[in-house]
C-alpha cells in the first residue's frame, strides 16, 4: 500500500468571515504549493458556505511538514473564519501523526482496495 496520508476537512464557514476565509485561502494555498511533498491541496464551497479541503500528502514527513507550517502560519486566522464539522483521514499514518492530528478528532480509515493513478 501507498505511504500517502491524505484527509477531508469539512468547514463551515462563519457568518460574515467568508471575504477574510477566501483571502486567507489564496495565502494558504501560495505556502502549501511550495511544499514538495504536498500531492494534492483542493478546496471546494458550496452555494451555503460549507467548504471542504482535500489533502494529500507523499508521506509522514510531508505531513508534518505541512501541519508545521499551518501551525506556524494559520491555524489561528483559519479557526477565526470557520468551523470544523469533519474530518476524515485516510491511509495509515504514523504515531507522530495521529498524535499532531488527534485534537481535531480525526476519524481514521485505513486502506481497504482501490489505485491511484
């Protein structure tokens, strides 16, 4: 199996953040491009402000990458703009991991069939 560890973060979006939550979200997506372990980095709205991330990273050490630079950088201004509603990981990441992840409440799936291309 894959050493990706990739996640879907559900959000909603706070009354009246949703101008500061997009400008936040271009600087956002500016850092983490510039991370090459970073696969994949997608976020989708709904016409009702519910946003969704997708994530993908190449492994454990991409993910901490990243989760060192949010935290580092955003988490505090992202927190101010929504609200966490889910979250879902998928793969099988590692101890250190789990234990950056677990005060979001993860749900963890592990590989169970499929391919990536």
């Amino acid at each position: 199996m894959s050493g990706t560890v990739s996640w879907m973060l559900t959000l909603s979006v706070n009354e009246g953040k949703l101008d500061k939550f997009r400008e936040l979200m271009e600087e956002m997506v500016a850092a983490t491009r510039e991370e090459s372990g970073t696969l994949m980095y997608e976020w989708f709205l709904s016409e009702d402000d519910a946003c969704h991330l997708y994530e993908r990273y190449a492994d454990d050490g991409a993910t901490m990458v990243h989760l060192g630079n949010f935290g580092a950088k955003f988490a505090g201004r992202f927190l101010g703009c929504v609200t966490p509603t889910g979250f879902s990981v998928y793969g099988t990441p590692g101890a250190e991991v789990r234990q950056a992840l677990g005060a979001f409440g993860p749900n963890y799936l592990a590989p169970f069939g499929g391919f990536a291309r």
